[in-house]
C-alpha cells in the first residue's frame, strides 16, 4: 500500500496525464469500482491478479512485476515495478500505445484550449533553447507543459548526459501515417525536467527537413485535442519546413534577437520577407526580446534546472507578468 500510496502522491503532481487516476489497496475494492466504472488502463501487481479481474471488460491490462511472475500472465505486458514512477508512467503508455486505432476520446479528461507559444530567431547565438526551456519549466509549475525540439541539432543527449531509443523521429513517422494511437504512444517517449514534459528531439535533420506542416499540423491538433497539455512550446529551426505557415499556427512567438549590425539585418530581412509572403499575422504575433546571457555553472540535466533561478529564470517571470509589456524593440 505505500508504494500505491507514493505511486498516487507522483501521479497528483503530474498534470500531463489523460486519464482520471484511482488508487486501490485490494482487488476487491477495484472489482466493486469496477461494476459501475469503465476501466481504460489497469495496472495490477502480479500478486493481486484474480480471475474475476480477467473476466471484465477493460481495455488494457499491465502487470506491475517485481521481475518474475506466473507464466499465466505472460499473455499480459509487464513494467517492473522498482523503477522511477516516471518510467513506470512512460511504459505504461507505450504498452497503451502499442495497439493501433485506440479510439482516443472517450477516457480522455476536460481541458482547456491549449495554447502553443512558437520560439524563433533568424539569428543565431541569442540563447533560444534555453530561453524555451526555461520559460517551459517555469510555466510547468503550473499547468500541463510539453516542450519539442524543431531544430536540426539539438544537442540534447550530449547536453543532458543521455541517450534516447525513440523520440520526434519516430513521431513525425506516426504522424505521416495519422496514427490514431499517437498520442499514447507520445506518452510512452517524453522525459521529464522539472514538471516539463519533453520530447527527446530527432535524431537526425532529415527527420525535421523532410516533415511536411500538414503533418506537424495533424500532430499538434491531436496533442490538443487527446493529450491534457494545456500549453505547447515548439523551439523551432531554419531546418524546419513550411516554417511561417507554423509560425502563423502559434498563438504566441518569441524572437530573441542580439543587438549588432549583423543580426540586425537578418532580422530586416526576415521581417521584409514575412511582409512580401503577406504574413502579417505573424508579424502581428511576434514579440522581440534580448535574453540575458547565462553562464553554465552545471552540466546535464542540473544545467536546465537551474536556468529557472538564474537571472534568464527572473526575465522570464517578468515576460510572463507583464504579457505585452514585456515586449523590447
């Protein structure tokens, strides 16, 4: 019971789950929940496994295993359960995931509209990610947050000391197929820093080159519609394609610009090119700002969190207070 117990304390601080969660301590008070409750995702400890379990209707069974169980349930896909609750959530997912046309609706929560803040410079060198990754943690504290990486090279397993088996890669994959399971499987890949959630980035630039935004589109709308993020936060490239027509699609850009002769005329032109291909809209969007430079006194995943209490964390805060105001010409 007090795994059960800090497994449920995990669960109430994350807010990115789509699922109402309940806790049990017998496979009795399950089944008499059950009677009247339709079950999506059940994970059951191998011990507690009865067959009056296996009789009802529910969509997924996930054995909760401390490593060896009975060959009865082999027929069920198993987590171990001495793990952190993150991966134990992450494999659960992507056990949910794994079938295909999951009719994704019905046990999904209600949310509010999600809001989708796009970050952008045509010049290089202004802190971008971090800024992203800062104003994501600090938004996280309280609402659902998740955070993609659109560049090209992201760096992230070098700068976060990691490596990732899957990601944006095999996403922008699914999302060409429309998979209708994409966002359990999505739930099955993000990584957590701080309370952000975060899609580790592709793997290679081609992944992000050759995605077409009919289908970065498709993707964000199911995230909106089948996922509880209440905000998405897209750190976006030169590589990716179709880039003002997503850019048009954020409700919110932030441009980090530098102050030289040089990044000044990237930014005329950019501003000049957007006024020719009749973008207003995002012209109208767009927010410049000059993101404080940050000295790393940290590696890995310690580096970002402690961007949130450096002096970018407290130039986001204000960005954030202000709204409009905090915008800089």
């Amino acid at each position: 019971m007090e795994y059960a117990r800090n497994f449920m304390e995990y669960l109430n601080q994350k807010r990115n789950i789509p699922f109402e969660v309940h806790a049990f301590s017998s496979a009795e008070m399950f089944l008499e929940f059950a009677k009247n409750n339709e079950t999506e995702i059940l994970l059951i400890s191998d011990k507690a496994m009865k067959e009056e379990i296996r009789r009802y209707p529910i969509r997924q069974i996930i054995i909760l295993s401390e490593g060896v169980h009975s060959p009865v349930l082999d027929q069920y896909p198993a987590v171990y359960k001495y793990q952190s609750s993150e991966t134990v959530i992450r494999e659960v997912m992507a056990c949910y995931g794994v079938e295909n046309g999951v009719d994704t609706s019905p046990a999904l929560l209600p949310k509010k509209e999600m809001r989708i803040i796009g970050i952008y410079s045509p010049v290089g060198r202004t802190q971008k990610t971090s800024f992203a990754l800062t104003m994501g943690q600090i938004l996280a504290k309280e609402r659902a947050v998740l955070y993609l990486n659109m560049e090209s090279y992201s760096g992230f397993e070098r700068l976060l000391e990691c490596s990732y088996d899957r990601g944006m890669s095999d996403i922008l994959y699914y999302a060409r197929q429309e998979n209708q399971g994409i966002i359990y499987k999505l739930g099955g890949m993000v990584q957590s820093m701080q309370n952000l959630d975060y899609l580790p980035p592709a793997a290679s630039p081609m992944d992000i080159q050759t995605a077409k935004y009919e289908e970065w589109k498709w993707l964000f709308q199911e995230i909106e519609k089948n996922s509880s993020y209440e905000v998405l936060i897209l750190d976006l490239g030169d590589g990716v394609a179709d880039l003002y027509q997503i850019l048009d699609f954020c409700n919110e850009i932030y441009v980090p610009i530098r102050n030289d002769v040089i990044s000044a005329a990237k930014m005329e032109q950019f501003e000049n090119l957007l006024r020719r291909w009749d973008c207003q809209s995002v012209l109208d969007k767009m927010r410049k700002i000059h993101v404080p430079f940050h000295t790393a006194n940290r590696t890995g995943k310690a580096y970002f969190e402690e961007l949130v209490w450096s002096e970018l964390g407290d130039y986001v805060r204000q960005i954030l207070r202000d709204g409009r105001r905090g915008e800089e010409t």
